[in-house]
C-alpha cells in the first residue's frame, strides 16, 4: 500500500464514523461502496497524527491530522464529508484545495450543524426528512440531493424461524433502552450469545404492550437478546447475535414498533418493510417519513415513485396503544405491509439507483462554479424542478 503522500485521489471520503456498530458507520460504507464504483475513492479519517493507509474490507484507510494536511486533500476534485466531523476539516480542505469540490453527508447531526453551508457546494441526504433538516440548517434547496440509500436484506430469512423463538404474528418491539454506548439493541449492536442474560425487565413502553394485548404474543428485542411474552407472562427467550436473526423476527412479525429508530435513515424500520411488516414508529423521527411511505423529495434530484402508506407514528403511549389496536384489523395490517414492501423495496432496494443518483451528483457537482464570495453556484440541472 502506497503512502499518503502518494495518493492522487479523484474522490476523498472523510468520516468520522468509519468504524464500529452502529448506523453511522453502515450509512458511511454505503455511501463509500457507491462513490467506489463511480470514481477513484480514498477513504481517509482524521487522527492525532498520520499513519499509513490500513486495509479495511475492500477500502485502504488513510489517516490524517488537521494540523498536517496530505497531498491527497489538493489533488481531488471532490471531496466528500461525511459528518458529524470537526468543523475546521472542511475550513482545512478549503485552504488546502481552494478549487475542490465539497460534499456534505450529514449523519444525524441535524444537517451538517458545525460547518458553515457557504463552504458546501452539495449536500447528501438519504431521506426526505434529512433534506428537510439540511435546508432548515441553512442549506440552500438547490444544493441538497436527496440520492437514497441502498438497504441490503436477504429474502432467504423469512423462510425458517429464529431458532428459540417459534411463533408468528407477534407485536415486535425494538427497545429503545440506554447504555453507554448508545442504545442497547441488537438492531444496533449484537453481542455474543453467551454473555447476556434474557431480558426479564421489558423496557416501560413494553411492558404497556404486553399488557394492553394479552392474548397477543409480544417478542421484545433488547441487548441481543428477544424475549417472548404470552399472556402477560414471560415464556421464553433465544439470543439475537446477527442481522439475520433480527430479520427472521422481522418477516414473521405482524408489526414491528421501533421505539428508537435510527437518527440517519432509520435502518431497522427499512428493513422491516422490505419483508412486507409495517412499523409503527415515534412521530418527528426520520422513520416517520417510512411509515407515510413518503414519496418525492422536495429536490429537483429526488426520488419519485408511488405514494405507500407503510405504518402509523405516534406521539405519546395513548396513541401507540390506538395504533396497535387498529392494527388488529388484518385487511389494515396487509395493506400497509404490501404498500411498504413496494415503498421501500423502490426508494432502498437497488444499489444501481443508488450509484447511479451518486454519480449524477458528482457530473453535476464537478461542473460547477464559485462566485466571487466563493459561495458555490449550482451546475444545470441540480436545481429544483
């Protein structure tokens, strides 16, 4: 592997959130695996001091210091921030690279809230509730690019059960309990089969669940861990040490209600749709914009495709409650379970879509201009429609 020094990178990716668990560091690599098929990528996060490029999966990983900037900063044409990052790395690859392109992916952080939107020539959003989020940052409409994201499943998990936990049509609850870490779900996080008990205290919104539908099975999924409840009564438990395992709950669930959902693109709700279950989800979180099966950015780069209704968002435990209940209606349930299966199988389902929306965003974006300000002017067709 070559030396900083000696990359001549047409495309830099810099993130943070690289590594580790967590829907971040999946929405980085996506978005790292699309970049790679359209252009020359490098791959670089920012360190205490340099270091040699270290291979990563199919990615050579550089690491670089803000206060000595590396050659590959001035020679790309595009670079790419994958935030939450140190606002003074996109002041760094200003001065360093004054003609470069910059790319803001916000992750979660509300938009990009740490850098100034002057110094961004585009920015890309998964969903349109991060679109919204960006331009209500101070992101001008015409530089934010709804693109997508691609959400890998695989079919084959709905064919046989999670071993331990053989039953269907249960409520599946997704936890929303703390820890330092972050949240502690297997959604997020699996942890070794062996070295975690089963839940025996459902988190509080879960135990409302149980209670308020007794003759209903409740599978409540925490710390790598799914606990079954019949009856208001515990009556088992399996470990949930993959993806795979979570995606078995998913397909033979009748709901899935996700009390935390992810703050970029709200992965595990995707997921569940894909294998035709609707969630219900919190109002105000980007997975509410699932469950309306929202269908068109506001940019004139979104998506368009047909308008599902995918689920219910609820505000407060009453509301959650009313849902689940008129869930119980199985016409109503299978309506909003093929409506989001077709939602996300078109917004999240095709890498090509994905790569291809990336690769437009990169023709346009290195097409176009600085004004005097050094404010960045859009190139034709980026502009809302």
């Amino acid at each position: 592997m070559a030396d900083t020094t000696a990359c001549d990178a047409a495309v830099v990716l810099l993130a943070t959130h690289w590594s580790g668990a967590g829907e971040a560091p999946y929405v980085t690599r996506s978005l790292a695996g699309a970049l790679a098929t359209r252009a020359r990528l490098t791959v670089a996060t920012p360190g205490a001091v340099p270091a040699p490029p270290r291979s990563d999966g199919a990615f050579d990983v550089h690491t670089i210091s803000l206060d000595r900037p590396p050659p590959l900063l001035r020679h790309a044409a595009i670079v790419v921030l994958a935030t939450p990052l140190p606002a003074a790395l996109a002041d760094l690859a200003r001065r360093n690279a004054p003609e470069t392109r910059l790319i803001l992916a916000p992750l979660g952080d509300g938009g990009g809230s740490k850098l100034n939107p002057e110094l961004v020539d585009a920015v890309i959003v998964p969903t349109r509730y991060g679109l919204e989020q960006a331009v209500g940052r101070g992101f001008a409409l015409e530089v934010v690019h709804d693109t997508g994201m691609f959400v890998a499943t695989n079919p084959v998990a709905a064919r046989d059960p999670l071993v331990g936990a053989h039953c269907n049509d249960y409520l599946l609850v997704l936890s929303d309990r703390q820890a330092p870490g972050g949240r502690s779900s297997p959604a997020v996080e699996p942890v070794a089969r062996s070295i975690w008990p089963a839940r025996m205290d459902p988190v509080d919104t879960a135990r409302w669940i149980i209670a308020a539908f007794p003759r209903r099975q409740v599978a409540v999924v925490d710390s790598g861990v799914v606990t079954i409840w019949r009856n208001r009564r515990y009556a088992g438990h399996a470990p949930v040490g993959t993806r795979t395992d979570l995606w078995r709950l998913m397909a033979r669930a009748w709901v899935t209600i996700d009390l935390s959902p992810g703050h970029v693109m709200a992965r595990e709700c995707i997921e569940s749709l894909m294998f035709g279950t609707p969630i219900v989800v919190p109002t105000g979180s980007v997975a509410a914009e699932h469950a309306r099966g929202q269908s068109m950015g506001a940019s004139g780069t979104g998506w368009v495709g047909e308008a599902c209704t995918a689920g219910r968002s609820y505000s407060d435990l009453a509301e959650l409650i009313d849902h689940l209940a008129d869930l119980e209606d199985p016409d109503l349930r299978d309506s909003l379970g093929g409506g989001g299966r077709r939602y996300a199988t078109d917004r999240y389902g095709s890498p090509a879509r994905f790569a291809a929306a990336l690769a437009k965003l990169l023709d346009e974006t290195s097409g176009s201009t600085r004004g005097e300000d050094n404010a960045p002017t859009p190139a034709l067709g980026s502009a809302a429609t």
